[in-house]
C-alpha cells in the first residue's frame, strides 16, 4: 500500500501542478504577522456547541477549516478564510455537502499531492509538499515548501500553517481527536452524520485526558495525531498563545478555556485585507515551470530496446 499511495500522490501532484496556476507554500512569513488570531476548526462533535460563538466572532479571527468540517461552517454561516485537505484519495464526500455555497472566497492551502477533485473548487490554491514524498525534489523545488510536523491528519497540517505563519495565537474548536461519546464522533453537518452515508462510528479504545477534566475516548490514528499535535506545540519557541476550547482530548501545551470564555479583540482593520496579504505573501507558481513530459511511445520504446 506504500508503494501504491507513493505512486498515485506523484500522480496527483503532476495533475495538479499541470493543471492552473496557483500558489507555493512557505514554512516561514514573507512579511509582518498577522493582526489576528488562527481559529483551527475540526470536525469533532463538541464543534456543535461552539458554532452560535465562531459565526458572531468570525471577522476577529481567521477561520481555517479542515476537511470535513467545511460544511458544518458553511451551514451555520461561517466562511472560512482558509480550507486545508490532506487526503491523496475520497476527498468528494467532504467537498460535496459544501458545493451548493459560493467557495470562490476561500483558499485552498493542501499538498500538492491532494486528490485533483479539489481543483477548481476554491478560489486561491496554496500547495505545499509532504515529508518524504519524491515529488517535490523531483521537480527541484525548494525544501521551505515542506511544512513542519504536518501529519498524519488534516488539523496537523492546519495548525503547521498557522504556527508557521507566526499568527500570535492559535485556537482550536472542534479539534476533539477523539471523542466523550464514541456513538457520535462527528459534528452535525459533516458527511459522516448524513443518514444516506454508510459511515458508521468506528471503535475508540483508547482512553487519553480530556480538555475539561474526565476521559475521551480515541482511535489508534487519532491518538497518533494528538501527539503530533503536543508534539508540534512544543517545538514553538515564540511564545505564542494556544488556546483548545475543544471539549475532547487535551492538547499539551493549549490551555482549556470554553469559547464563552475567549477573549475577542475587534480588529481595527478589514479581515479580508488581512487575508489577502498572508494569501498573495506566497510566490507564484506557473505548470509552465514543470519540466517536459517523457512521451509514452518513447518509453515504450526504450523499455523495448
């Protein structure tokens, strides 16, 4: 299966990167920090109770979902600034619940690697590279396209971004990896609790410390993500602010505090601004600059010889 899903994500990148112009990452800011915090928001079930919060407040904070949590917001009137995909495959159940609202707004920020069915779906596209994938010294692109500690899931690449960027406070919702009743491990809204979906919960064995006190119950890989994530906490030296008002497991190093708690800034200038600088900070990058494809009759034919 390595050698298949190494394959197909090199097949991946060369349908994308060929495919429009758009935008490459970089592990450190171009320019001066944002004026906000980064509100990472996941698709775990206690995002239900937050989502009244994040819609009043969204213009003090910007918004990154990821993954299936984009319908969620959408339907509860939150439009994320940014929306990050991971999956090189069965990426169409999470983007299809979100078509029937205007997407052109938000930025895809994914690896170049992401399933093409996200092409054209969103406005801007920021691409990054995975560790260890043949694609990006392939193409000889540079290593600062790599973000830090960026998986196994879809908010481990999330919060690289954000911490990377140098947003001056990160805060999680929904980010439960895991959750307090293994029945119901998904916020309303997703394509996991649509009735005509054959997703059924899936075993949590594991118990780990929750947010607010008590036990959450976690998924072998979700466990292995919430230690990335402490892990990806701990490597920050700038004192940055992490916040998890998620009621699932805890994150070391993000206090606990509920979103009724949250102290919300109002920002003095437009987000949309604020977007559009972190956004175009990105070099661009042009399919003029991949290298020529090696026909197939010519393959054949050496492959003959």
């Amino acid at each position: 299966s390595t050698f298949y899903d190494g394959c197909l994500m090199l097949k991946n990148a060369e349908i994308n990167l060929r495919h429009t112009p758009a935008r490459l990452y970089r592990n450190s800011p171009a320019g001066d920090a944002p004026d906000r915090p980064a509100w990472v928001i996941g698709s775990g079930p206690s995002l239900d109770g937050d989502l009244a919060f994040i819609e009043e407040h969204q213009d003090s904070a910007i918004i990154i979902s990821c993954g299936s949590a984009l319908a969620a917001l959408l339907a509860a009137g939150v439009t994320p600034d940014i929306h990050v995909e991971l999956e090189n495959i069965e990426v169409a159940p999470t983007l299809d619940p979100a078509r029937a609202f205007d997407l052109s707004g938000i930025t895809l920020f994914a690896p170049a690697s992401v399933d093409p069915v996200t092409l054209d779906t969103f406005g801007e596209t920021v691409f990054a590279f995975r560790q260890n994938l043949p694609n990006q010294p392939l193409y000889g692109i540079a290593s600062d396209t790599v973000p830090a500690a960026a998986e196994p899931t879809v908010v481990n690449l999330a919060l690289a971004f954000a911490r990377e960027q140098g947003f001056p406070q990160i805060c999680f919702f929904g980010v439960d990896m895991g959750a307090r009743d293994p029945s119901r491990d998904h916020a309303a809204g997703t394509w996991h609790t649509d009735p005509n979906s054959d997703y059924a919960p899936v075993a949590h064995p594991h118990i780990v410390a929750a947010n607010f006190g008590g036990d959450c119950y976690t998924t072998p890989g979700l466990r292995q993500a919430l230690q990335v994530l402490s892990h990806a906490v701990g490597l920050d030296r700038n004192n940055r602010d992490y916040v998890n008002c998620s009621d699932g497991a805890a994150i070391a190093g993000a206090r606990p505090e509920r979103a009724d708690e949250l102290t919300v800034d109002r920002p003095t200038r437009p987000k949309k601004d604020a977007v559009d600088r972190l956004v175009q900070s990105f070099p661009a990058w042009s399919p003029d600059r991949m290298p020529e494809t090696w026909p197939g009759p010519a393959m054949m034919s050496v492959a003959l010889d």
